[in-house]
C-alpha cells in the first residue's frame, strides 16, 4: 500500500534520528576503541549521535558581475 502524496513529507529522512541500531552501534564503538572483538553484544554502552547541521552555501558570483 502506498502513502497519497498529500501524506508525504519532504524532507522525512532528513531528520536526525536519535537510536541507532546496534550495527551502527558497534561501528561508532569500534571507531572509538571502546569495543574489541569477542565483547558482548548486548547491553552496549550508550553512543552520542552527532547531530549533522548542513551549512548553508553562499550564492558564487559570477565571473559577469565581478569584471563590473
């Protein structure tokens, strides 16, 4: 079943999630040396997720309006 366009979101994917899924867990984990291979996988510790903030870009000028 699909979901009528008035429904949709537009920037639905866009948000910043704030639980991670025990992969992606284990991977920021193993990026800050606190999980070595043989550790349990249950009860990880807990994981901060970075909250990513697009900058926004400065419009280029042209080549036209900068010879002017």
């Amino acid at each position: 079943m699909t979901i009528d366009k008035s429904l949709k979101i537009k920037a639905g994917g866009a948000q910043t999630r704030n639980v991670l899924t025990r992969p992606e867990r284990l991977a920021k984990l193993i990026s800050d040396d606190r999980w070595e291979e043989g550790d349990p996988v249950y009860g990880l510790p807990k994981v901060r997720v970075a909250k990513v903030s697009m900058k926004k870009k400065k419009k280029a000028k042209t080549e036209e309006t900068e010879e002017k």
